[in-house]
C-alpha cells in the first residue's frame, strides 16, 4: 500500500516511521510537563516574575496541582493569579472534592508552606518576612506584567497569602508598641498594614500607572474584609498616631490626594534659612518663571520660625502669587506636636501634609538651573515609571568598607534579605558610602499606594519616638526616603550619576605631573586637544554639591550662592565649571576646608568635566546679584 504524503506517493513503511517519530515527541513532550509539574523545582524569581529572577525560593508541585496549572495557562494573560487562588469558596470545595485522591506529599513542603493556624504568634512572626515580600512583589508588579504566571508561583502566593492574612489577623490582639525601635518589627509591622490596605482598598496599581484603580481583584469573604478593615485601623493608630485628625484613614487620605490631584513645590525652613528659602522662592518665580504653587513649611514654634522671620514670609505672599505658609501644628493633632521638633525631621511630615499629591520638595538653599517642574514632572521617565524622584549623594565616609561595615550590617539585619533589585546594587548596602541619597530634592506622587504608605514610614523614622534610633545609624533624615521603601519592597530608582560639584578648576600641584604649565597656543589643532585633555585630567573641581537631570545635564546644587555657607554672607560661589560623579566604588572627594569648598577629582573628567554654559553662567550672576539686593533690606 502507498500513501499520498505532501503531494508525492510514499511506502508504507515511510509513513509508520513518521507516525513513530510524531507519537515519540509526543510522549517527551508529556513527560517533559509532567517532570516540570511534579517535581521540585529551584525557581529563582524576580519582579518580572521571570524564573532568574526574583528571591529563591523552593516549589513544590506534585500532581494534585496539575489540573490547576493547566486551567491557569490556559488562562487569558491578564487573569489575575490572586483571583484566581482566592475564586469563591464553592469552586474551592468542589476542586477539593475532585483532588481527594490526589494528596499533596507534606514532606516537600517548605517553610512557607506550614499551616500558619498551627504556629505561635513568635513562630509565625520569625517567618513572614518572605510571604510578606512575596505578595507585595507580585501585587505591585504582575499587574504591570502581560506575562502568563509561571508554574508553580500560584501555589506559593496562595502560601504566602494564608501566612500573611493570619499574621495580620493576629496582630489585632498583639500588644503592640507603638513607640518601637525594632525596626525589623516596624518593617513587619508596615507590610502588614501595606498588604492589608493593598489588599481591601484593591489600591496595587503598578509602578508606571497613574491609577489608584486596582488590577488585581482580590475576591474576599465578609468576614475576611471585615477583620482587614480592623487591623489597617489598629495597625495605622499604633504606628502613626499623629496622623490629622481631619482624615478618617488612610483610604481617606489616598483618595483626597488623588481627588485634588495637584502638584507643587514643599519648602521647610526656620527662621536661620528664611533668607535662602526667600532667595529660592524669588528666584523660581522671577527667573525660571516657575509656576508651580508654593508651600512653605515650619514646626509651628517660636525656636523654629519667629514673628519678624513670619513676616518675611507674609511680605513675601504679598508680592508673588500662589504662595502659603503652613504650620505644622495646625495639620497634626495637637496632642501629637512631639512628633517633630523641626529640624531634619520635619522634612517628610512637610511632603505629607502639603496638599500637593506630586510634591517636589527642596531645601531652603537649592537652586536650579531649569524649571523643576518640566524636568521632574514632566520630563522624568523615572517619576512616570515609579513616581519618586531620588539623587544620589557624594561617595564619603565609607567606614570599614564592605558588608561588614557598621551602618551597612544594621539595615541588612532588619531587611528582608535578599534586598531588592532596586536596593542591592546601592553603596549604602555595600559598605561603599555612608552617604547615599542627597535629600535636598526629593519628588514624590503621593497618589500612589506604595508611595504614601513609604512616606508614612519616613515619617514614623523621624518622629520623636523613634528617631533616636534612626539618627544613630543614619545622617539625619535624608536615607529614610529610599529606606522605607526598600523596607516595604516598593520599587524606586536614582537619578544617573552621583552628587558632584558646581565652581571652579583647580590645578593639581605642579609636583604631580603637570608642571604648572597649561596648554601650549602654538600647538597644532590635534595637539590642542590631547594636551587639553591631559590637563583636565590634572584638574579637579570645587565647589557645591552638585548634580544633573536624568540626560546628565546641570540641573540643580544646594548652599545657596555662597562659597561656604558657615564662613561668610558674603563671599560669593563661582559659576565656571561643574562635575559629576560617575563611578560607584573610589572614593574621589576632598573635605572642606577654611576658605575652600568640597572637591571632586572625577575619574573621567572627558566626560564628567563640563564648562557651564553661557546662559547657565548668566543666570548664576542673576542668583548672586538678587542675593545681594536682598541682602540690604534683610
């Protein structure tokens, strides 16, 4: 017998030998599923839940599963996993029903697999930090994802749900303190709250969504909503007691923020900066044309900002318009005014009770050179993708270096280890600065879940009953930003580059090579150029701290027009050249000294090195000579 195959008669023995071929891949096929379905499998997985990626973690799949796996493949792509593990609980008893046969083996369960109900309070707590990061991970992130869910990552959100929903259940009748300094408790504690409300509000937009609007309904039981509506209340009186009593909640705040969605500028000052935040404040409306509405911040004590300092102020709201003064103790209840005491720690209570929802803050002495509000709120694909805005701070005080460094050892033991994406590769974390970020601007969308409850705990890291502790390990409150959100494993990023300086060249002594000498005008025009290069590379740069947009141009500095702030009124900064850093590990920075500023020697001054422009020198002579009119009546 022949057989009729693509158009051409084959033998019979042709044929059964490709019918013998398809039904053996077939087979490898089949058996290739089922080995991925049964057996234990090593999955690291990261935010893009890609399986080389995100923490490692163990997975159990045995055969039990395997009708589940396949309804969730064959699953559109935007079906949500979590709805699809917490389905209604008839589905639930029938599918139980149908895999009775099928009992899942107990001995390769792993740590998160343990029935929580079964565990003390002291048991469950020392091991929730990863069902924790699981769920806040895969809420914020897999929405943003079309990706199908890889298999097995559905058994262990469903896991990590059941571990998390009986901690914050417990929590409700912990004897809580509120006044803690156990941070690795305060992280527990506020992913806890975070995945409650992400959870009941159905507020786990992604990163890149300007929406509050959830993606990823969780289907939840009365009972369940109710005892999640009683541990966001208890957990936010225990740990942010000082929120304004003109908020019912939280929610309440989330949605009054988005509602009003508004943008603008937060300043805070006392009455020894009032004359650099005016200085500021004239200068983005009269030179930049800045148009942003303005809020000027103080602690609402007469140490902090005094009458003559408040009438400044008023003279000032007079003369330029959409400009407000806000005492602190008129949005923050009156019993709980400890909560700040000014200084550094009012910073991040400013951001949050300004009524901006995107709010770029800056300290009383920051200058740009370009209007902030289109370079960060328009112009940034970093707050379009996470809604913060960070920069990095100058590369210093390393301590003894690595790991094992003090200030790095500590946030490592009350982290989540390991650290996120976003955190892992920072100096801080790897004993390489003690500095990290630069917090005299800071641009935060507070109408994202992640970002209001990171700001909360900024806050909570700098109020009265705990910065102590805080302050011991960190430089007042600039690191508590990324901190918190590292904490509760809501993703941020930093601007490219690492804080540098704004000023002038200075020859490195002739004795180091460089003979003093400059470059050679009689040179040809490709001499020119190599002997200018290697002069720059003896030159360093000095000056304020300085740094650049996310297309590494000048962007913004702070300390004012003023050589050294603590010296003199009056010895005035150069506007020539400015330098970025842009090497992570080498320490390059040189301290301050009597009469000379901080200065950088970049590793690559080709391209980190750069002369300031005409217009950008222009301006800066603009800033020193409106610093000096105001100088006379001041």
């Amino acid at each position: 017998m022949r057989f009729i195959i693509n158009g051409k008669p084959r033998s019979t023995k042709t044929y059964l030998v490709a019918v013998g071929v398809i039904l053996s891949l077939l087979i490898c096929l089949s058996f290739w599923d089922v080995r991925n379905s049964v057996d234990t499998v090593e999955e690291p997985y990261d935010l893009d839940l890609s399986k080389d990626s995100l923490h490692r973690t163990t997975t159990t799949t045995t055969t039990s599963t395997l009708r589940e796996k396949i309804r969730i493949a064959r699953a559109p792509a935007t079906t949500s996993a979590i709805e699809l593990i917490m389905a209604p609980e008839e589905e639930e008893e029938d599918e139980e029903e149908e895999e009775k046969d099928d009992p899942v083996d107990s001995s390769h369960q792993n740590k998160i697999d343990n029935d929580p109900v079964q565990e003390s309070f002291e048991q469950l707590e020392n091991s929730i930090d990863a069902a924790q990061v699981k769920l806040i991970e895969f809420n914020l992130v897999h929405s943003q994802s079309s990706q199908s869910i890889p298999y097995g990552f559905v058994d262990e959100i469903e896991s990590a749900w059941k571990r998390v929903y009986e901690y914050i259940s417990r929590i409700q009748v912990q004897d809580i303190q509120a006044n803690t300094d156990d941070f690795k408790q305060l992280g527990r504690y506020s992913r806890a709250l975070f995945i409650a409300y992400l959870i009941q509000t159905g507020s786990s937009q992604p990163p890149s969504s300007s929406s509050s609007s959830s993606s990823l309904p969780i289907k939840l039981s009365e009972t369940q909503h109710q005892n999640l509506e009683k541990a966001i209340n208890h957990l936010t009186k225990q740990l942010f007691p000082w929120l304004p009593s003109s908020f019912t909640s939280i929610h309440h705040l989330h949605q009054t923020l988005l509602k009003t969605n508004e943008s603008g500028i937060v300043i805070t000052t006392g009455k020894k900066h009032i004359k650099y935040a005016i200085h500021g404040i004239k200068t983005l409306r009269t030179l930049l044309n800045c148009t942003l509405p303005i809020e000027v911040h103080y602690a609402g004590n007469p140490q902090d900002l005094d009458d003559p300092s408040l009438a400044l102020l008023s003279n000032l709201t007079g003369t330029h318009t959409d400009i407000t003064s806000v005492n602190l103790q008129d949005f923050f209840p009156a019993q709980e005014t400890t909560a700040f005491k000014g200084s550094w720690s009012v910073k991040p209570f400013a951001i949050l009770a300004s009524r901006f929802r995107r709010a770029v803050f800056m300290d009383a002495d920051v200058l740009f050179f370009k209007d902030p509000s289109h370079v960060i709120l328009h112009e940034s694909h970093q707050f379009q993708k996470y809604g913060q805005v960070f920069y990095h701070d100058r590369t210093m005080n390393r301590g003894s270096g690595g790991t094992e460094s003090e200030y790095s050892k500590w946030f490592r033991s009350v982290t989540p280890q390991p650290y996120s994406r976003y955190a892992k590769d920072l100096r801080w974390v790897n004993g390489l600065s003690w500095h990290e970020q630069e917090a005299g601007v800071v641009a935060l969308d507070k109408g994202r879940a992640g970002i209001l409850f990171g700001l909360l705990l900024a806050c909570k890291m700098n109020s009265e009953d705990v910065k102590a502790e805080t302050y011991s390990h960190v430089w007042g409150d600039k690191e508590t930003f990324w901190m918190s959100l590292e904490m509760l494993r809501v993703p941020f990023a930093f601007v490219p580059g690492f804080s540098g300086a704004l000023g002038y060249l200075v020859d490195v002594p002739a004795g180091d090579g460089d003979g003093g000498g400059g470059v050679n005008i009689s040179a040809s025009a490709s001499d020119k150029e190599d002997q200018e290069k290697q002069h720059k590379q003896r030159q360093k740069v000095c000056g304020s701290n300085f740094h650049v947009d996310q297309d590494m141009k000048p962007f913004w500095w702070n300390g004012g027009v003023l050589l050294i702030r603590r010296e003199s009124d009056s010895v005035f900064m150069r506007f020539e050249y400015a330098a970025y850093d842009g090497e992570r590990d080498t320490e390059k920075w040189e301290n301050e000294q009597p009469g000379v500023p901080f200065c950088l020697t970049p590793m690559y001054p080709e391209k980190e090195v750069m002369e300031l422009s005409v217009e950008e020198k222009r301006l800066g002579e603009a800033y020193i000579s409106m610093y000096e009119e105001m100088g006379e009546s001041m």
